[in-house]
C-alpha cells in the first residue's frame, strides 16, 4: 500500500478578520483529504486582540492563536515551532487576515514586513528539501517576502496595488481569477487568490483550491 | 431568469465542541452556492461559556453565540429572532455540539430538552409552510423534539443509546453512514450524521452534506 502524503497546514486564528478565513481551510481540509492526504494543523503560540466580526471592533479581552486555531483543527494541532520539516511532504497556508496579522506583519509594513521565526524557518526548510508550498488569499505575501529574492511567482488576484507591493520583494505578481490557481515549478509554489475577491461566492473559492490541492498533492 | 432559491442557516458558535462544527457548516456553505442557493445566516443573541479546544477546558471569559457565528458567516448574519420564514425557501441547521448546547439543551435533558423558543418558531413555521428542513450531525435532536411527535424519520448516525433516546420523542432514528443522508419525503426534513462519527474523514462529511443539499435544494 503506498503511505499516504502528509500534509502540514499553518492556521492563524478562526476566521476570515483577525484569523485563518475558514472556507479557505475546510475547502483545503475537504480537498487534501478526498486526495488521500494525512493532515497535521501547526500554528503559532501568541496573544492577540481579536475583533467583532459583527460591528468590526476590536475586543477588550485577548485570545490566543494556537488556541482558536483549533476550532478549525478539531483539537488536533501543535505549535508551530514543533513543526518538523522533514516529517512531512508539502506545507500550506490557507488566508484570512490573520496570516498578515500574526504570521508576518504584511497587514503593517508590506513588502518590508517582519515574518514570525518559525513560520520563516518552515518555509525556508521545505524549501530547502524541495517539498512545496501552498498559499491562499493574502498568505501567498510570506513567500513573496521569504522566496522574493529568488524571483517566485505567485498570485494574490487583479488588485494593481497589492500586485505592486508584491513585486517590491522581487517576486513575480501574475493575475488570476477566484476559481483559479498559479503553479510555479521551478520554485514549488502554488498559490490561489480565493477571498482576495471580496464577493466571491463559496464554491468558486472551493474550486480554485481544489485545482491548487490537486497541484500539490502531484508536486508532493 | 430562475429566481435562486433562498436558504436560511442556523448556526451556534464557532467550533465543534462549543459552537456550530466548522467542516459541517463550510461543506453545507460550498454545496448549497455551488447549487445556486442565495445564503443568510442567523443565530441567537446570547451569551455562553466557550470551551478551550485543546485541553478541553472552560474559559472564564463569555462569548456571545450570534459574534462568534458570524466568524462561519464572514459577517453576513442576523439574529435568529429577525428571521421570517416566509423569505426563505428552506432551513438548515450545521451540527457541533452547540446545537445541543445554545439551540436547545439535548447535551443536558435528552428526549425532554427545552428547545429555544426563536428556534421551535422557525422550525415549526418552515414546516407549517411545507418547506423542507435539514439537520447535520446532532442538530436532528431539535427535530426530534419539535416533530417527534409526527412521527418524523431521521439519523444521528448508527449509536445505539443515541438512537433510543431520539426515539422517546416519537421519532423513528435510521441507521446511516457518515457518507450518506435520510430524507423523510413527509415530512420534508433530510439529515446527516456527518461527525457523530467522530473519526470520519472530511472529504466523507462533505459527501454525506453533499447528498443532503441536493435533495434540499430539489425540494425547496
């Protein structure tokens, strides 16, 4: 029997505005595993101020990353700085606001941003072993920071601005529909812009995932 | 051109163990968009006592069910009161443990609970307007409650003592795998057990969810 393909997924919270965008992470989830992939949730041990997804403030009380990150994971999460590269054949990001929040400070200082240690020291290891990585919505702006010098192509939509900001790092903006995804082979990274389209329906998201799930699964 | 069929959804929270479960409401979410159903999102006003999801744990801080749902909803949501079935085609409850917690209290009484009053409202006016109702997971205890004694047909998955205690309400339980639904064509409600199975795999929830919005969807 060939041994099933494991999957780590960084998450950033619990929805779309401070946290991981949960139709992002199921339509990953749901995906990754019709393809037969064993699944590990990893995300960041931090504080943060959530928001009221309702009137848009923010709260008066904290919450913690790895803690609400695991809603979306059922329980089954560690912290990301346990995440072993070398256990595991591809790595991903779904979006959300939370991954320009608390995975790297993109939301801030843009293409200057800073990235959190040990979502910089994932990446450049399943970089390093020529595993590939997977980002969604606003996520794909790690690898622009991280893998930029080195000329990445990726996507984060049609928005001439972010496309600009993006290039500042040195990476390759390319446009993409919400129902599509961008390949880049030489480097392994896959990247769909999904909720970077405000209005975007549900399965159009669902569908473009799923063509960058199948991508990787082959890559991996 | 077809008018879309317009579906209401009842959540509970944010989060299997203490709110709606994620994958089930997302999967619900995907199929019913793909189908081309016009989506709203309602939950009650009312304040709970969230769980820590990964040592199990109650928080000493509350959460508000409506706030934390409209993390699932990405905004888009009113409170449970305001909904007036007679805008909508159909209505559908994701399972997650806060179905039993916040909708009714099936977690504490069983077959006796006490059902929330804005939620024995809609549900009985859908039905008195012979518009079809589905449940996932453990939300089908709301329906066993309200229309047990009508004798409706429906699942919580293939648990013994689940099961007999579904039926001192009245209603028939039928066995059914995770991959799979029921449909009382009588009655007009259709269910799923998705995660009673607390060890399926998510692509095999997203079937089962799958089955249950087409038939939705054809009787609405």
């Amino acid at each position: 029997m060939k041994k099933a393909k494991k999957i780590a997924l960084v998450l950033a919270g619990c929805g779309n505005k401070d946290g991981t965008e949960i139709t992002e992470a199921v339509s990953l989830i749901v995906q990754l595993s019709q393809l037969g992939a064993e699944l590990k949730f990893f995300a960041p041990d931090q504080i943060y101020t959530p928001v009221n997804f309702i009137n848009g403030q923010k709260h008066s009380e904290k919450r913690n990353v790895l803690e609400e990150s695991a809603r979306i994971a059922r329980g089954n999460i560690e912290e990301l700085k346990k995440l072993n590269p070398s256990e595991f054949d591809a790595l991903v990001f779904p979006g959300g606001f939370g991954a320009a929040l608390h995975l790297c400070n993109w939301a801030e200082k843009g293409a200057k941003c800073d990235v959190l240690p040990s979502v910089e020291v994932a990446v450049r290891e399943f970089h390093r072993q020529s595993k590939p990585i997977a980002a969604v919505c606003v996520a794909p702006t790690l690898l622009a920071r991280l893998l930029g010098e080195e000329g990445v192509t990726l996507t984060l939509g049609n928005d001439p601005e972010v496309a600009a900001e993006i290039e500042k790092t040195g990476a390759h903006h390319v446009e993409c529909p919400v129902d599509d995804y961008v390949t880049d082979r030489e480097h392994k990274v896959i990247t769909s812009p999904a909720y970077m389209y405000g209005q975007a329906l549900p399965h159009q998201v669902f569908k473009g995932i799923s063509g960058l799930a199948k991508e990787l699964m082959e890559m991996a």
